[in-house]
C-alpha cells in the first residue's frame, strides 16, 4: 500500500501500477503539479529521496531517476549533500563592455557575494597568452572565484591576470571578494570587456560542488578578455554559470539586447 505524507508533495498521487506509465515518470508528474500549483514553492525543499521512496512505495532509484527529469528541465536543483529543491526565478546576466558582477546582480533586487577559493602563479598555457599577448610559460597570477547571488552559487570564474603588473592583488582579493575593487587598489580604475565566446560543457566535480549542482547538467561556459582603458590586456576569464540559475542577456555597446 501506497504511504500518503498530508505534507509532501505527491501525496495525492497514488501510482497506477501496470498501466503502462513508468513508476518514476509518475512521481516526477506528481512533483511537477505540485510545483505548478504552489505548494512547493520557489526555493523550497523537496522530501528527500528516502522519504518520497517511502510515500510511494518505491526503491531510492526510482525516486532519484524522477528527480533527476526534473533537474534536467530545470524545474528543480539537486544540490549535493543538501538535497532537492524547487528551481527559484533565474538571474539575467548581462554580458557587455562594462559587465560588473555585484552590479548585475545589485540591479535585479539581490545580493551580490564574492568567494575567493583560491590565488596562485601558474604558467601561461598558450590560449591565455595568446589572449593577454604573453609569451608561452610566462607566469599569470590565477584566482578562482564563486560568485553568488542571495547566498546561491550562479558564476564560478577563473581569472587570469598580468604579471608582475598585477602582483599586488591577492591581499585586496582576499580582503574584499571583489574583482573591480581589486583592480582598482592595483592603479586600474575602469576596464572593458574586449570579446566573449560562449559554449556550454559538462562541469568538472569541482565545479559541479562549487556550484551546488548535478555533474550531469551542464553549465555555459563565458570566455572573455578584459582590457585596461588604454586597451592593455589585464584579465583573460573562464567563467561557468549555473544554467538553471542563470540567463545569459548580451549587450551591445550602447547597452542595447541583441
């Protein structure tokens, strides 16, 4: 018999056994109505898997393969070691020749955070020399960092950044998070974005853990070039944004969408 939760979604679900409907692709169903109709709002979290396997009736694989549907359409987030929750509203991101994270996110009612993971030299592999017009091997000062928005992972970047001119940026990096700050103590008070590629790919287990996110939904990847204003290479970045979390909007130079 059939376990009913008067709390969780699902509960008035009972699964037709035999009919030719998957037992996963009826709790998925159930889920979904459930989200669609409010009463598992935006942000909230799902029963974990061993109680919904528990409601239904079902293993734990059953449940994790409808959950998994769900993640893939963007309906909910699987963040690991936390659980499942619904997918809240997606951030628009607008990419452009003065692209400001904490202004980004500032202009759309949110709070901006900036998490540095970590800063070390590293060699020029010959991509990001060619892109700040380095020779191969040359030392860049690398620095990785988590970007949220109202305490939810959206961005996280790798950024490359000129040496020895930018040598100094480490302590106000660590201090304050920010990358303009940063900049800024260093004597670069305004810089522009040159050119971004976009591609979307599978992210590593780093990345996937960093972003709260399954391995299996892949994120979009922003390459880019930021330049100082007399049009210097400072900054050659990585960035992988949450897809379910993030909408891409690219500007042109006067600010429009395109």
């Amino acid at each position: 018999m059939t376990q009913s939760f008067p709390n969780d979604p699902g509960r008035d679900a009972a699964l037709a056994r035999g009919e030719g409907v998957s037992l996963w692709r009826q709790i998925a169903q159930s889920l979904e109505r459930a989200i669609a109709e409010g009463s598992s709002p935006p942000g909230s979290r799902l029963p974990t898997e061993a109680a919904l396997a528990a409601q239904h009736g079902v293993n734990r694989h059953t449940v994790r393969r409808a959950l998994d549907s769900l993640a893939l359409r963007g309906l909910i987030r699987i963040e690991q070691g936390r659980g499942s929750f619904v997918a809240e509203d997606v951030v628009d991101y607008r990419l452009g020749p003065r692209t400001r994270f904490s202004e980004v996110i500032r202009a759309q009612n949110r709070e901006p955070e900036g998490r540095i993971l970590w800063v070390r030299e590293i060699p020029a592999e010959p991509a990001i020399a060619e892109a700040l017009r380095l020779r191969p091997g040359r030392p860049v000062l690398a620095v990785e960092r988590l970007g949220l928005a109202d305490g939810r992972p959206v961005v996280v970047g790798r950024h490359h950044f000129v040496l020895p001119r930018l040598a100094g940026m480490e302590a106000p990096l660590q201090q304050t998070g920010s990358i303009t700050a940063a900049l800024k103590a260093c004597g670069i008070p305004d810089y522009r974005r040159v050119w971004t590629r976009l591609t979307a790919a599978l992210p590593t287990p780093e990345e996937a853990e960093a972003l709260q996110q399954a391995r299996t939904r892949p994120v979009m990847v922003a390459e880019a070039l930021n330049a100082d204003s007399e049009g210097r290479p400072i900054d050659y970045t990585l960035s992988r944004y949450a897809a379910g979390r993030v909408q891409i909007v690219i500007e042109d130079g006067a600010g429009h969408e395109t």
